[in-house]
C-alpha cells in the first residue's frame, strides 16, 4: 500500500520511489536474472549489438517474470490505477 506521501508523489510527478523493496537475495537474483535474459535477447543481434529492449519474460527470469502480480506491486498499482 502507498503512504499518503507516495501517493502524492504518484499524483504529482508520475512516479513513486520504494525503498528497500528487495531483499538482498531478491537484488541478486534481479541481477542474474537481468544478465540471462540479456543474453537471451542479443541472440537475435549477429553483429553483437545490445538490444533495444529487454522485457524479463523469458523462461530464463521467473523471478522477473513473478513481478507484475507481487503483492508489493500489484497493491500499489491498484491504488495508482484502481
């Protein structure tokens, strides 16, 4: 859930800033996730370019994948957008 605060930040200026919302585990797992599924993506690019994008939703990242309906997320989403 959003402070009064957060949610006025949310309201005024379009984004909220969450301190602390992983666990150390949790950065680390974000971290080699991120780099798996880098990799995964620039398999598309034979000249070795980076990708443009990088969506984490490759069997590669289920932690990344697990993001969007984490309570953490999703409570605050519903407050944003209802």
């Amino acid at each position: 859930m959003l402070t009064e605060q957060q949610q006025t930040q949310w309201d005024t200026f379009g984004f909220v800033t969450f301190k602390d919302l992983f666990t150390q585990d949790e950065v680390c797992t974000i971290r080699q996730e991120f780099e798996a599924g880098l990799a995964e993506e620039q398999t598309y690019y034979p000249d070795g370019e980076l990708p443009w994008h990088f969506t984490g939703l490759a069997p590669e990242t289920p932690f990344l994948r697990s993001l969007p309906e984490d309570p953490r997320f999703l409570e605050a989403a519903q407050q944003m957008w209802g």
